[in-house]
C-alpha cells in the first residue's frame, strides 16, 4: 500500500495528501481542448507520468453513462473554454473526489463493525427446507451499507477498474489503480530495493517449502440420519422416512440398514462385493478385447438390455476372476491367451450367413485402435515414447513425447486429434466408443507435422542398415511386427528408387523453363523434396495395418 502511495504522489508530481488535481485537469485542457497540444509534450512540460495523463484524457472524454460529473467538463471542452474555466472546474471535481474518499472510509469503518459483530442488521428467518437440508442461503446474511451508485461507480473507475473494460481487454485498471511493471516503474529507489529483496525471500521460500502430496475427499457429517422419500421427486412432498442400505431389487432377502455414519463406505462395499459388479466388469474387458460383449450393452444388465451370448462363459471368468484375487492383468493374460482371442479373422461363407454380426465370436473382428493407442504406436515407432509411469498431465503439443494418457483432457475445448479419433464426450459418462471412419482421418496421417516427424525418427532407426532391402524389413518389423512378403519388399524398393529420381527430373524441369520459352541454365531449383526414406516410412504409419489390431 505504501508503494502504491508512493506512485500516486509521483504520478501526480506532489508530495500533498490531496491529489493535485489541477496540474492533470490544465494538461488534459491542453491535450483535448483548440489548439490540440500533443499528449508527450504536455506530460513533459508539467513533469506528469504519460500513462497517467492518457487514462485521465480517456476518463474525461467518456460519456455521462454511469455519472453525471464530467457533463460541465465535456461541454467547455466543446464550446472551447479557457485555462480559468478549467482550473474552476477541477477544483470542484477535486472537492467531490475528496468528499467520495471520506464517504468510503466512513461506510467501509461501519461495515467492518458489522462484519465482526456478525449478525444482520433485521433478523429475516430462511424457509427451512425439507430433510433438514442446509446450504450456504440457509444462514442469514448481513446487509452492508454502500454508496450511491453513481459515486461507487466514479470510485470504482478511479481506484478499480475500467468498468468499460471487458475480459478480453483484461479489465482495464483504473486511473489511480497501478499493477506490476506500471507501480514498479513510479518507485524510488529505495522501494525498488526492498521489491528484489523481498521476491529474492519468496523464491527462498518457495525452494524450502516442502511439497506434500493431496486430493480431493469428503467427510461423513457428524450427525448422519435417515431421509424420507421425495413423493414424486418433490423435495416439499415427502413420505414416510426410508433407512440408509443396499438395493432391495439386488438383495436375497431384505437388506440390513446401514450404520456407519452416512453410509457411503458400506454402500461402496456393498456394490463391490456384489457378484452383479464382478461380471459387469470383466464383460467390460471383454468387449475392450473383442469389440462386443459377451453382453453387448455394458451399462445394462437388466429386463431392457442385451440378454449375454454366452452365459456359461460370463460365469466362468467371473468365477475366475474372484479367485485369482480380482487381479485385472492375470484377466487380460486369460483373454488374450485363449483360443477365442487367437482366432483368425478371415471370414467364412457358412459361418457368416448363421451368424453376420459376429456376436457368436467365431472369428475375430478387427478392432481400430484408439486415439490414445494410434499416438502412442507412432511415438513408439519413432522411438520417442516416454514410458514412464505417473507424474502431472499436460497438452497434447507435438513436443509431448509422454504416453496419451498423461494428456490433459478440457471439458470446454477437447483436443482436436482426440476429437477426431472419436475420443468421448469428457462432460458426460460413455459406456463404450464409437469408431467412425471418415476422410479427415485419413488427411491427418498426410498432411500433419507429428506423423511426418515420427516417421522421420522412424527413417533414422533403420537408416544404418546395409541396404533398402534390410530398411525395407526393418521398417515393417517395427512398424507392423512382421517380416514383409517377396511383393512389399518389391513395392517397397520401386517406391524408393522411383521418389529418388525426382528431384533430378524436377531440376530438369525447372531449367527448361515453361513450354516455348528458352531454357534457363540459372533458373532457381525448387525446394528440396522429403527424403524417400521417410516418405516411405510415413506411407507404412499411414497404414490401416498400423491402426488396426487384427
């Protein structure tokens, strides 16, 4: 506060608790008044902060919209009057500034008084709501005294913000209201000091501070009772009073009450020891695997959903699952190693008219990998997947060389690449992804920097091999993990010796220059092509064999 102090006096060039309002009013004069005198002239000849003399000019020039004290200053500017009216002028407008300062202090004085003693000034008695539910309305609330609007509104606009100001303009700081490089910039000296010294102490500080870890939790309330029905979800209808305990529908008998504060950690496990959990979770893993459950609608289990296609099936790997102590990676090993997932997906005449969808499982069905998955795949191809576990969430920027989960997720702006790999609505709960295949995907694997980079990364690991036909193997062993067959080596191969060959043949064309024109010896070469090999590379990312699991 004394530093802001010290700037105004200087701003102002006085030394008086008043504010000299004078000096700004004859120099705002002789900016907007006839004969316009140049702003940085007039700030230089009365010795006065430039800043300051151009908030006070667009503070005197706006119209009377939310007080009407500037209306006498506007009207001389406009019929031209003289230094005198001037000078009378804001030696009234100064006698009100100072009255408005007193009026804020005073109010300011009693509402501290009222804030502390702590009760309202008329006791109003809230509604009481039903269940005895209480919220922040509930307390009664203490009525402060303020100023009249238009006086609030001139203080705010000197000492607040720009009320015209918008958060686009970042709200615009009032006349007297300096922040950062603009206070700084009004102290002497001996301010500036005592500023480095004291960040130099706040960054000693921060490096001290211990970092302890925390999360989001919430309390049991200390009186925990039971609720009575809402009559048709009224919470001003209610009914008889219902004890806290599980789903009567998913209970053998009648469920015993619950009796342990509020009742959310028994209820917890109450859904997590119910077999109906266990299976709606590995049905889950399932249909990751294979694209469809053995019930296909994953969130409902009941009269209206999918009946399951193989209940024998759910059944045994829920009963698997149990005892081999609900470890979720044993799971995955079981699916991925059994006879089912190892399946071909070659399609069958026979098998297809009995069974189209392919909800019997008699082959596998090729599953797109998903967003997270493709990112990851082409920073692991390049050889620039960081594979670390844990640590705080960042943007997805081409730079982020972390696994796709570690990506920040915005509700209000999702990323564009998740978006367009059909990642989920992030406002809302999604019991399954749906894949689309439509032509923007297809354009990002050709047109976008990060694919071109991995492929360039992924270019430099088979780089060292002998010769095209070793990259050519090594690229498809990374990329696809397996060998290429006689015919892609072959396209592989025609593909690099044909894209070498450009470069040479565009020179050529760029010095014969345009037809019926003679050629040009000196004529400028066009940009060097993409190196074939990374070109080639980009072509096997680009791939469905690269994005899809088969």
């Amino acid at each position: 506060m004394r530093a802001q102090s010290c700037a105004r006096r200087r701003v102002f060039g006085t030394t008086s608790s008043r504010f000299a309002f004078a000096s700004i009013a004859i120099s705002t004069w002789k900016v907007a008044g006839e004969p316009k005198t140049p702003l940085p002239q007039v700030a230089a000849e009365a010795k006065l902060d430039q800043e300051a003399l151009e908030r006070w000019v667009k503070l005197l020039a706006k119209p009377p919209a939310r007080y009407p004290y500037f209306k006498k200053w506007q009207e001389m500017i406009q019929r031209g009057g003289t230094e005198v009216e001037a000078k009378r002028l804001a030696d009234e407008f100064q006698e009100l500034l100072v009255a408005i300062l007193i009026e804020k202090k005073e109010l300011q004085t009693k509402n501290e008084k009222l804030i502390a003693k702590g009760t309202p000034l008329e006791e109003v008695k809230s509604i009481p709501l039903p269940n005895d539910f209480k919220s922040f309305f509930d307390t009664h609330q203490i009525e402060l005294r303020n100023m009249e609007p238009e006086r609030m509104h001139l203080w705010t606009e000197l000492f607040r913000v720009d009320l015209d100001s918008t958060p686009a303009d970042g709200f615009k700081p009032g006349v007297f209201a300096f922040r950062g490089w603009g206070l700084e910039r009004q102290v002497g000296g001996e301010w500036k000091d005592h500023l480095v010294s004291m960040r130099a102490s706040i960054q000693a500080q921060r490096k001290a501070l211990t970092q302890y870890p925390y999360v989001h939790g919430v309390t049991d309330h200390k009186e925990s009772a039971n609720l009575k029905i809402h009559l048709r979800g009224s919470p001003y209808q209610l009914g008889g009073e219902t004890p806290r305990r599980f789903l009567e529908v998913l209970c053998p008998a009648e469920p015993k009450p619950f009796t342990q504060g509020s009742g959310r950690l028994e209820l917890a496990e109450a859904i997590a020891g119910h077999p109906l959990a266990t299976r709606v979770f590995v049905n889950r893993v399932w249909k990751w695997h294979f694209g469809s459950g053995i019930v296909d609608t994953p969130s409902n289990f009941g009269q209206g959903g999918e009946r399951p296609v193989h209940p024998e099936l759910l059944e045994h790997l829920t009963r698997w699952f149990l005892d081999n102590g609900m470890s979720l990676k044993k799971l995955h090993r079981e699916i991925m190693l059994s006879a089912a997932y190892q399946l071909s997906g070659e399609p069958s005449a026979v098998e297809t008219r009995k069974d189209p969808a392919n909800r019997l499982h008699w082959r596998f069905s090729a599953r797109r990998l998903e967003v997270e998955e493709i990112r990851d795949s082409l920073l692991s191809a390049g050889g620039a997947l960081d594979s670390k576990t844990g640590g705080p969430s960042a943007e997805l920027k081409d730079d982020f060389k972390r696994r796709t989960l570690y990506g920040r997720i915005s509700r209000f702006q999702p990323d564009a690449l998740l978006q367009l790999f059909d990642f989920p609505n992030p406002s809302n709960t999604a019991e399954h992804r749906f894949t689309t295949n439509v032509a923007p995907q297809r354009l990002y694997f050709l047109n976008s920097d990060f694919v071109y980079r991995q492929a360039e990364e992924l270019a430099k690991r088979v780089a060292f091999e002998a010769d095209d036909t070793a990259r050519v193997r090594r690229g498809y062993r990374i990329a696809y993990q397996r060998e290429p067959s006689a015919e892609e080596t072959k396209a592989g191969l025609e593909f690099l010796e044909s894209e070498r060959k450009k470069p040479a043949e565009e020179d050529k064309k760029a010095e014969a220059g345009p037809p019926g024109e003679p050629a040009k010896p000196g004529a400028k070469k066009p940009n060097k092509p993409l190196d074939p090999l990374a070109r080639y590379m980009r072509v096997l990312l680009s791939s469905n064999e690269f994005i899809y699991i088969e």
